[in-house]
C-alpha cells in the first residue's frame, strides 16, 4: 500500500520517469486496475505511447465503472494518435469504445475528435453519424452542421450538400466566429462558388471587421475579376448603343454626377447591367436629380415595338428632358417593348386567364398588381405595356425634392441606375435631396453589381419584375382567413395600408415583420405575416405579439399562449402550401409554352420550400 501511495504522488506531480519503474515492479505482483492504469500513465508520460496504449486498454477491461474505461480508451486513443499515421485507425477504435461507455455531454469532446478523425480517415458514414449528436447541444451544433457537410462533399452527394446547405443557412444566425470560417472555407475549397458568395453575405454583419473575413471576401472578388477589366467605360455590340449611354454619362457629370473608374456599363444583345472590379465597397455612380425624369412630365405611348415619350409643355423637371429622350431611345434600340412582353406574366399567361387571376390573387390587395391583372384580362395591351413597363421601373421622390407644392411623392425614372439588376440582400439605393447613388462590390463570378429594389417576395417580383427572385428569404403570406379562441383574423397580404392605429410594438426587434392590425369586435384584420425560413422564430414571435395586441391578457397564461400561436401558425401555413399546390396545378393543365410555365413552375418551387423549410424547422407537418 505504501507504494501504491507513492506510485500514486509520483503520477498526480508528473514525475513520470521515477514513477516507471515502480509502477512495473508493482505491476509484476499486481495487475489489477488501479497499478495497470498507472503503469499506463507513467508510459504515456515519457513517450512510450504504444506500450502505454496497450496498458491503458487492460486497465479499460478492468474498470468497474462506465466512466473510468471511457477516459481510459480515450487516453489510449490518444496516445495510438500520438504513434503517426499507421495508428490512427487503432485511435478511432480507441475513441468509439469511449463513446460507447459515455456517449453524452461530459464526453462531448471525445465525440468531436472521433468526428474529425473518422472523416480524415475517409470513414464518412461513421463522421455523419458521430457528427449528428453533436448537433444536438447548442454550443456544437454548428460544428456538427459543418462535419455533416463536410462529409457529403466528400461522399460527392450533391442532393445531401445542398439539403444540408438550406439547414446552415436557416441557423448561420448562431454560428461562432470558427465554425463560420470552417464553413466558407470548406465551400471555398470544394468551389461552391453560389454557396460562398451567400454565406459571406450571411456573415458579413458579424465578421466583416475580422481579417480572415476580409481575407476571403477578397478571394471571391479576386476571382471575380479575373477577366481582365475593360479598358472603355461602355461595353456594347452596337455602336449605336454606345453612344446612347455615353450622352446618359455626359448628362450626369453635366450636372455634377460621377461614375466611377471601376465601374463598367454593359450592353449585349438587349440586356443591360453593371459590372463592377473594385475590392472594397464604394460609390459607383451618383446621379444628381436633374438627370431623373419625371413620369408625369411626358406623354408616353407605344406604336407597335416603339416607345415614344413627348415631353408636356409644364414640366416638374426639365433638366431631365435630355435624359428622358437618351433612355426611351435606348429602350428602342434595346427592342425593350418586344423583351417585355416576353417576360411579363402580364402578357406571357394572358391567354391563361384563370393561372393569372389565381396568381394575381395571392397579391389582391395590391393595386398595381390589379390594374395590370384588369389591363390583361380587357387585352388593353398598349395601355398595358406602359403600366407595367413603367412600374416595374419608377422610382418614389418626395414631392419637395422638386418643389412640388403638396405634401406626398411623383413617380420618376432613374437613369442609368435603371440598369442594375434587383437581388435579394444587395445594398438599396442611397436618395438624398441631391439624388441617388449606388454602393458595393460585384456580387457575382461576372462582376455584376446588383441592388435591393423593394422589400418584394418571388411573387410579387414575378409580377412586377417578370423574373422569380429565387435568392429571396422570405414569402409574404397569401389573404387567408384564421379562425382562433372566438376571434377571426383576416391576413390581407403585405400591401394593404389600414387607416388606424397600429396596436403592434414597433419598437422591437420585430418591427420589420409585425404588421399593422385593426380590430372590429371579434373581427381582426392583419396586412402582412411573413413566412422566414432563415429566421424561423420570428414568424412564431410575430404572431404572439399579434395575440397579445388583441387578446384579453389576464384569460391567457404561456402555455395556453403557446398552443394558440401554434394553431394559428398551422393554419397560416395550411392554406398557404394549399394556394400555391392549386397554382401549381393549374399550371400542369396549361396549354401555354413550357418556357412560360417554366417560370411558374419555378415560383411554386420556390414558395412551397420556403413553407416547407419552415414548417420543418418546427416540426410541423403539411399535408
């Protein structure tokens, strides 16, 4: 016992080379546990890793107690680690056994190192299913999302990757600082080029600052501006058009705009857009005032496949008259009447008049979309073309940026500015009461830079815009009716504009998702919910505080709260899945092209993962 007791002093100061040779000599007259554990931890203590795994293993056998032969195989694990490459396999073996004896948090960093150690060794199955329970505490589940993806990239499972994706970019909001650098450069390295570029935008808020960060962000523009910048300002194949956008560029520094160096103005075969070669954000162009032209301004019609626009006699603007002429001009010779028609679903689905009534039905409310809908169905096709042309382009200034006597906002187009394109999470425009400016960096493999238009769901970009925003991350919620606790609520979709009150705390943090609501009797009318796969807890906080507007406080407690929301969150998701399965098959029966139903197809693609993401996040089923 006494040299037990003092084998025992020797390991606990990490005298390990006095402590050797007394832990052999006990062992030759005790091989029990508690000498065969120290004798491996003396050996482990002087580099005899293989012997010292082999004790550590016997000592494992001989515990009496599930967590000492978990830290024992872990140990030997560690010190088969410690042998090089020919041992690693013997470590994972090692490390599983300890997991097999303590599979839950206390021993949570013996399953991230089996995890990284299983995937080293190619054994991928093995790394996804250690890596899912690591995603089952909050403080590894983000290293647990990278391992799984990790694992499906090498597996090559490309339907897994982009699953796995979609769950990532739902919680990227809780992702610590190194598991996101893992991330973006696990799909740095595996050149998931569309994935990296939406993940940097997803962390940028919170890791822009950090030199790593910034390290990537400058590969991807790196690599974005690969292609050599072209030397001329204007890049077009016709010469006609050229000239047209530099008379626009003169327009603009005539009245004190600028257009940056790094800034090209692109023309090809009808489509126009930015591009951009500049690393860090900046100003691009600034357009003064002076060169927008007012819509009220001008008489417009169409003449076949031409624009014409006259200018009236008393103009708001007549700076802008030039400008005016140059962008009509150019949508001519653009043959931007005849694009138009073949995108708008105004035109394109007009001889499918019940598809377009039931899709202009999940935006009823909105006028814009209504007096196109009405246009469409009378076949007032010129008259048409200029309000839907012209509205998916006009641009609200307020009435004194122009003196205008009444208070309010006039309608009017922007320039050059009218060539960028819209997405989804790209920097708005910057207006002043000296004009606009766009800032930023490309946002894509072609250097294209792209700005926010409007806070518009795939739908309603659809409609307006005539192309499915796909990297949109929320849907508006369709006017469905929700029954709940003696109360009806009408939801009548993100455009209606209630003249009361609004009974919503707009000073938190869901300002941007609650909606305005008013309250007759037991009648409750509600303009906007929106469905947010990315952030799925606001939907459900949005709606709470909705209730809590209305509802008598002292006749609910948490639990009874709780259930109502649920409820009423089934229902939202019930009839809206249900809108876009009857749109959906309204559009297999369609006799139209398939390159128009395409686009449709795409839009109940899209609108139906988004409901169906975040039902899943709650475990909800919709049937």
């Amino acid at each position: 016992m006494k040299d037990l007791a003092q084998l025992e002093l020797l390991i606990e100061k990490q005298k390990y080379k006095k402590a050797l040779p007394l832990a052999k000599k006990l062992v030759n007259h005790d091989s029990g546990f508690r000498v065969t554990e120290l004798l491996g931890m003396a050996q482990h203590g002087v580099g005899q890793y293989g012997l010292a795994a082999i004790n550590l293993i016997k000592a494992a056998e001989l515990a009496g107690t599930s967590s000492q032969k978990a830290v024992l195989y872990r140990n030997a694990g560690i010190c088969y680690q410690n042998l090089g490459d020919k041992f690693q396999l013997q470590a994972l073996q090692a490390f599983e056994l300890s997991l097999q004896f303590d599979p839950g948090f206390d021993n949570i960093q013996m399953r991230v190192a089996a995890a990284e150690l299983a995937f080293s060794l190619n054994q991928y199955d093995l790394a996804l299913s250690l890596a899912a329970k690591l995603m089952a505490y909050s403080d590894y589940a983000a290293l647990g999302l990278v391992i799984t993806l990790r694992a499906h990239l090498a597996k090559g499972d490309q339907t897994s990757f982009e699953k796995q994706m979609l769950i990532i970019e739902g919680e990227s909001s809780a992702f610590p600082e190194q598991e996101a650098k893992n991330l973006l450069v696990t799909l740095k390295e595996a050149d998931k080029q569309s994935w990296f570029m939406n993940m940097l935008g997803l962390f940028s808020n919170r890791f822009s600052h950090q030199d790593w960060f910034k390290y990537l962000q400058g590969l991807q523009i790196q690599q974005q501006l690969t292609a050599e910048k072209p030397e001329e300002l204007i890049v077009s194949d016709s010469n006609e058009v050229a000239e047209i956008i530099r008379q626009l560029v003169e327009e603009i520094k005539r009245y004190g705009g600028s257009v940056s160096e790094d800034l090209r103005l692109v023309a090809c075969q009808g489509n126009l857009s930015i591009k951009a070669f500049n690393q860090q954000p900046k100003v691009l162009i600034d357009i003064p005032l002076e060169c927008m032209p007012l819509l009220d301004d001008f008489e417009l019609e169409v003449n076949g496949n031409t624009l014409i626009s006259t200018p009236k006699k008393e103009l708001l603007n007549p700076t802008a008259v030039k400008t005016m002429s140059l962008m009509v001009e150019l949508y001519n010779k653009a043959d931007k009447v005849t694009q138009w028609k073949l995108s708008s679903p105004f035109f394109t689905l007009s001889k499918d008049r019940a598809l377009l009534e039931k899709l202009c039905d999940g935006k009823k409310l909105n006028t814009k979309v209504n007096k196109d809908k009405r246009l469409a169905l009378e076949e007032k096709w010129d008259e048409l073309f200029l309000s839907s042309f012209f509205g998916s382009r006009k641009f609200a200034y307020k009435n004194d940026f122009f003196n205008i006597g009444k208070e309010g906002y006039t309608s009017g187009l922007l320039s050059i500015i009218d060539f960028f394109n819209h997405r989804c999470g790209a920097s708005p425009y910057k207006l002043s009461n000296k004009g606009i400016s766009v800032e930023g960096t490309p946002g894509n493999a072609e250097a294209e830079v792209f700005v926010n238009y409007n806070q518009f769901d795939p739908l309603l970009t659809y409609l307006i815009y005539g192309f499915v925003d796909c990297a949109s991350d929320y849907l508006f919620s369709i006017p469905c009716h929700i029954s709940l606790a003696e109360l009806e609520f009408e939801v009548f979709g993100n455009t209606a504009v209630l003249d009361v009150e609004n009974r919503s705390n707009r000073t938190s943090h869901l300002a941007a998702f609650l909606p305005n609501i008013a309250v007759k009797e037991q009648s409750v009318g509600i303009d906007k919910l929106l469905i947010t796969p990315k952030h799925p807890e606001l939907l459900r906080e949005a709606i709470q505080t909705v209730l809590l507007s209305v509802m008598d406080k002292d006749k609910i407690n948490d639990v009874i709260l709780a259930d109502l929301v649920k409820s009423f969150e089934k229902q939202l998701l019930t009839q809206n899945i249900s809108y876009w399965r009857e749109v959906e098959a309204l559009a297999a029966e369609s006799a139209l092209e398939n390159s128009v139903i395409d686009s449709v197809n795409l839009l109940c693609k899209e609108s139906k993962s988004m409901i169906q993401r975040y039902a899943s996040k709650h475990s909800i089923t919709l049937f």
